[in-house]
C-alpha cells in the first residue's frame, strides 16, 4: 500500500521529535501525544517515521502477559488510528493497521513459548531444581565440546584459527566458537525465562539464585524441554529484532496453504528470509573483529611468549604499565590500543565507572580463577559459588582499587537487560555469594567483551556507545600515520556564512585529495538494534563528508590560505574511516566507507597474505606461516588510483564475502507452530577456498606450505641432532671424569 498525499498547515516545525515521541510510546501518553502530532508537519515521510518508531520501540512491544499495559496500548492505538484517519484518510490508519499486526504476530510467538514452557514437565520440577540443572546442562555441553574441539586440532594438518570447524561423522561440520555462543545464549535465556517466571530479579533488576540444590540426570533431562524453548525464545527475538529494525515480510502460512518445509501436524508457519545490506555490512564487521583479535593474539604468542611471562593473580599485582595476569589480558591491551587509536594506560576515563584497564584486569581475573578451577575439577568446576568478599579481595589485590572491585562485580553480574553470560559472566546468589559462569569466561577475548559490556548498557538504542577520548585520539592517531608516510596530511577548521565546516584528516596526494571523517562506534555484537543505529550513522557519517567535500572546492581559497593544500583540478575523493573494522563495498553516493586497520594494511603491504598457523610436532610451539596471495598495488609502490581501487572493493572484504552464506534454519514455536529463518554464516576459509576465490593455482600453495613444513621438520631435525650431540659428549665427559675418580660413581 502506498502512503497517502498528505496536506497539513504551513509553518509547522517539520520533524517529530524522537525522544518526546519515544515517551509517549513507552507510557501511551495520548493527550501529550497528540498535541505534538498537531504542531508537526507529518507529511508521506513524517508518517513512515512515526510508523517506524512504533515498529521499532522496545517500550511499545509486550513480550509477557501485561493485561494493564495491554489496555493501555489498545486505547493509546485507538486514538491515534482515529486521528491518522481524520487528518488524513482511511490509507493512514491502513498503515498503522499494519504496523500493529505484525507487533500482535510477534507478540503470539512469544505468548505460545511462555504456555509451552508452563505445560512442561520440566514446569513442574522445582524452581531452584529447574535452574541448577540447566546450569548442569551448560557445563555436560561445554566440557563435550572442549573436549571435540581438543581432539580435532590435534589431528588437523591445516587450521585456520578464524572459521574452523569440526567435522560430525556424516560428513558434515560445526564452527565450535558457533556451538559455544548457543550454549552461553541458551542458558542465558533459560535463567532470564525462569528469573521472570519466579520474580528473581531484585529492586535493581539483577538476576538473584536461590539456593541450587544437587539435581539427577532426570532433572537435568527435564530440563531440556525448558533449554528447548529458550532456543526458540532467542531465535524468535532475533528474528523478530531484524523484522522490526530492517523491515521485510513475517509471512504467515496456515493450514490449507502450508509451504513444503513445512513438517506433518503443522498448523502455522511463518518465514522471515530478509537479509538488508546493513545487517550484511554489519556480519561481515564483527566477524572481522573476531578475525583481528585472534590473529593478533596468536601473533602476540609467538613474538613476546606472553604465557611465560604472566604473573597470576594469587599475589599483589599493580595496573598496567607492568606485569599482566595473563596472556590474554596482555593481547587485549595491545588490541584494544590499536582499536581506540590511544594508549589505554594514559586513558583515565571511566565509562561505566571504571578505566578500561580495571576493565580488563576483571575479565582476566575472572578468566584466571575459572580456568584454575576446571583444570582442577573438570566439568564439574563450569559453574563455582565465591563469596562476594572473597572476589573483592582478589580483584582488590591485583589493582582495582577505591572501590572499583566493587564495580566491576555489580557490572559484570546478570541482570534484566543483560546480552548474555559473555558479558556479564557473574550471577548474584540469595545470601549476597557470587556464582560464576566459567563456560562464559574461558573463551572470552577480555577486549571484546569489555566493548560489549560497555556498548550494550546504554539506556537508549544506538546512544553512548562510543568511548570518551575515543574521538579525537583516533583523529590524531590517522592524522600522525599518514605524516609518517610522507604526506602533508593537515586537519582544520574554518567558519562560512555561518556555518563551519571541520576536517578530521585530508591528504592530498598527486592529483588526488582524500577527505577523511574518522568515525568510532562500538560494533554491534551481531545485535540487530545496534546494528540499525549504526547504519544510520554511517547514513549521517555519509552525508557529513561529502558536504565537506563539497566545501573543499567552494571554498577552495580559504583552505589554499589555512592549509597549502590547492584543491584546483584534482580529485576528491570523500571517505568514512571507520576505526574498527566496518567497512562497505561500492561508493555510496560517491563516498567511500573504510576502516583504519585496513587503510594501514593498505600503505604498509603490497600484498595481501594468508597466515597459517604450523603447529611444532611435539613441542609446545607455533610457527605462523604468511602466504601472498594477492598485489595491493600495481607496482612497486602504492598509487592513488591504487588505493582508490581498493577502498571501492577491498581485499578483506573480497575473503569474507566468498565465505559468507546465507543459512536458512528452522525452530518450533510449542507444538504446532514452525519458523523458517534465513541468517548470515561462513563457510570454513582453507587455503584451497581462498586460492580458488583470488584465482590463484592451489597446487602452488600447496607445494609453497609442503615446502615451508618440510624446511620445519628439517630445522627440528638438525636440532635434535645438534642436543643428542651435545647429551653424547656431555655423557662421554662424565664418564672421563668417573674414570679418574672412581669414588664419584653412585
């Protein structure tokens, strides 16, 4: 249906304003609604934006039964559909109409999981037995999977650390970091489910346990039926998420006009199978992320032996500078510095209270005493009580000091609005103990997970996710590494009829000028609402460059006079810089969008490689093999063109799109009820499948790592012999000296 022609009174502010009509949709708030409604100009576009606030607004959406809140919303619906249709016609209250059908839809799937999960057997076990043994479930389920995850890296000749995957004895294969983040989702959503169906959540929304008692393996069974709905309780907000935030159709099929995916005894099923182009930009960003931080871990491994050089956390321990606890929280240092563009160690910021280094020193405290106790006690060490004072004491003892142990524990414990056990891997006890998650902590990047604590914690969709000094540091840092490449980069300010007009980074270079505007918003953690508002402020960022661009050339004297930089007859070439690792393929309106790790890449290497990791055949050791596969630059050295070819179809961007897929999967909604869901996957990246997609011959990259494992084998080889030859001359010394002196032997 197409939006009606729309004709309201001159001289009216033209834009809703979004946090008054935020308001109004959180406490259907009509009378002060309408009054702003009546002094808007809500013409085809105001409409759609209204629609779309509706549609998005968390507030608005009733997951659980609320028959107050419920009737509140009908009559505030009422109203405005009455008002739509007065003002504008049947066609307007059709759209809102629309909007309302498919929030009823989501709504019913979330109603049909809450009746099944209360028609159970599992509902019928005790609460506090319900919850142990979903924790229970949790740890069976790590420890299996570390214990597959174990065994296949051992027999693998190949590992490609970012994307693999373990293959079942069909045929087909898993991503392990895949089946991890299902259990941590599934048993986070089996806590929020049971904390909401008993009121365990405290005056400050905390998630607070009851006492867990020993439960048999039929409880634990039991609960699978509870773990099953959780399942289908994420799968259907994710989906219902992307619905509402990136539009495309909930398709609803009933008995009589069934789809052929559809199983026996089906009475309604529904598809969703919209991908956007923001939520693809936006898969591709956050996987990168988690390919940087594990490549650059590895490579911190090998270069600086982190793990010899970790102090633990049993003894007083300083914040950085200094010693680290672990090599983890050594690599999140390194990585989050070069993500932020500034020395986190200076930094004395404290979002959410406290310094990103207490930050990290938390995670990695908590990741120290989880992977102490289940190396003691294995699987039955996955979830472990620490009194709060004793935690306090701990994360007291190596550097969060003045309170902020006590932070950290209130931010990094469960509550209402929490992501996951990721994040927040803590879990208040009634009795004022601690229980710790270890399943969500043992595998954690300290760096990524304080990003995702920090960004996920704000009170509205899209706001306060970037870091203080986040902005200007990165500025400075882009600005200092093109200097240092030779280029008379400048960054400036200057003020026209009024308006000003501020440059974060412009570099001219031959014929070319490059207008950088770096931008530096947290990723979304595949979260579909963050994902949104960052694609909105890339929109903005877009939109702010080439009016920047534009004023370059209008003003061309002003910036000869400030700058040097004579912009007559050259090419501008207008860009997003993006300081973590967001980029898009194309120009969109004539503007580049980049990231910062790969414009440097760009400038510092020719080529593009492959890393391969050798593992050393009964040592404890790693060589990281780089293969090139692909020239940056036409010739010796990079060229503006070069770089413009690049920022229009870069490179890493080319790799994880000839990996990326699209994953269609199925889930029950109780009995009757299937959904089908298209998501974003990737294929396991191999050499064969990178050479393929760079049309490069396999069989050479083949024989150059055949090559590069035979050189390995052959310098172990002269090594061993080079300490079998210094144990024989040592022995035949000895014996020389047991000869002279007799009484020395034994």
């Amino acid at each position: 249906m197409t939006h009606p022609k729309m004709t309201p009174p001159e001289n009216l502010p033209q834009k809703l304003k979004e946090n008054l009509v935020k308001q109004a949709l959180k406490a259907f708030a009509w009378s002060e609604f309408r009054q702003h409604l009546l002094m808007v100009d809500l013409d085809e576009d105001g409409l759609s934006e209204l629609l779309g606030h509706i549609r998005r607004s968390t507030d608005f959406l009733i997951k659980r039964p609320d028959e107050a809140r419920e009737a509140a919303r009908s009559a505030f619906v009422e109203e405005l559909r009455k008002f739509l249709e007065k003002q504008f016609g049947t066609d307007a209250a059709a759209l809102l109409g629309d909007e309302i059908a498919v929030i009823q839809q989501i709504e019913a799937g979330y109603r049909e999981i809450l009746r099944t999960q209360a028609a159970t057997v599992a509902a019928k076990l005790r609460p506090d037995t319900q919850a142990s043994a979903a924790l229970s479930r949790s740890a069976y389920a790590y420890h299996e999977l570390m214990e597959a995850v174990h065994t296949a890296t051992t027999r693998r000749k190949e590992l490609t650390l970012q994307s693999f995957r373990i293959k079942r004895t069909d045929g087909s294969s898993y991503s392990p970091d895949g089946v991890l983040a299902g259990i941590v989702d599934i048993t986070t959503m089996t806590l929020m489910l049971l904390g909401h169906r008993y009121k365990w959540f405290d005056a400050q929304k905390f998630l607070v346990l009851p006492k867990l008692p020993d439960v048999t393996e039929d409880e634990v069974y039991k609960a699978g039926l509870t773990e099953a709905l959780a399942v289908s309780w994420r799968h259907w907000e994710r989906m219902e998420q992307r619905c509402r935030y990136f539009g495309g159709e909930l398709k609803v099929f009933t008995a009589g006009n069934l789809p052929a995916w559809a199983p026996e005894g089906t009475d309604t099923a529904i598809q969703y199978d919209h991908i956007s182009s923001g939520e693809f930009f936006d898969y591709l960003a956050n996987e990168r992320l988690n390919d940087r931080l594990i490549q650059t871990f590895h490579e911190m491994a090998l270069q600086t032996n982190m793990q010899a050089k970790a102090s633990g956390i049993f003894g007083p321990l300083g914040l950085p500078p200094g010693p680290f606890v672990s090599a983890q929280e050594a690599h999140s240092g390194v990585s989050l510095c070069e993500i932020l563009g500034y020395s986190i160690v200076d930094d004395r910021e404290r979002p959410r209270g406290l310094r990103l280094i207490e930050w990290i020193r938390g995670y990695a405290t908590l990741q120290c005493l989880a992977e102490e106790r289940y190396a003691r006690d294995g699987e039955s060490g996955l979830c472990f009580i620490v009194p709060r004072e004793t935690l306090i004491a701990t994360l007291d003892r190596v550097g969060l000091k003045d309170g902020a142990a006590e932070t950290f524990i209130d931010q990094a414990s469960l509550r209402a609005s929490s992501r996951d056990l990721f994040d927040q891997p803590l879990i208040r006890m009634q009795g004022g103990s601690l229980l710790l998650f270890a399943a969500g902590i043992l595998n954690a990047d300290p760096a990524r997970v304080t990003l995702s604590a920090i960004g996920n914690q704000s009170q509205q969709p899209g706001q306060s996710q970037q870091l203080g000094r986040k902005g200007k540091a990165f500025e400075q840092e882009t600005l200092r590494f093109f200097e240092q490449q030779g280029f008379a980069a400048k960054s400036f300010k200057f003020k026209r009829d009024g308006e000003e007009f501020e440059y974060d980074v412009v570099v001219p270079w031959d014929d070319h000028i490059f207008v950088l505007e770096c931008k530096n918003r947290a990723l979304s953690g595949h979260n579909p609402a963050a994902a949104y508002y960052f694609a909105l402020e890339i929109v903005a960022a877009i939109e702010q460059v080439k009016r920047l661009a534009y004023a370059l050339v209008e003003y061309s004297d002003v910036v000869l006079e400030r700058t040097g930089i004579d912009v007559a007859g050259k090419t501008i070439v207008p860009c997003v810089v993006n300081s973590l690792p967001y980029a898009m393929k194309g120009d969109h309106n004539g503007v580049y969008v980049t990231d910062a790790s790969g414009l440097k890449r760009f400038f510092q290497e020719r080529y593009f490689h492959i890393v391969r990791p050798h593992h050393l055949k009964g040592k404890a050791a790693t060589i990281l093999h780089r293969t090139a596969m692909k020239a940056l630059w036409k010739g010796d050295k990079p060229t503006p063109t070069d770089l413009v070819a690049y920022l229009r179809d870069p490179l890493q961007l080319q790799l994880m799109i000839g990996h990326a897929k699209k994953n269609p999967h199925h889930f029950g909604l109780g009995e009757r009820t299937v959904v089908a869901v298209a998501d974003l996957s990737h294929e396991e990246m191999t050499t064969a499948s990178m050479a393929k997609l760079f049309s490069i011959d396999e069989k050479w990259v083949g024989r150059e790592a055949q090559a590069v494992s035979r050189a390995i084998r052959k310098a172990m080889r002269i090594h061993d012999e080079r300490f079998v030859q210094k144990a024989a001359r040592a022995w035949r010394e000895q014996q020389k000296r047991s000869r002279r002196n007799p009484a020395a032997i034994g």
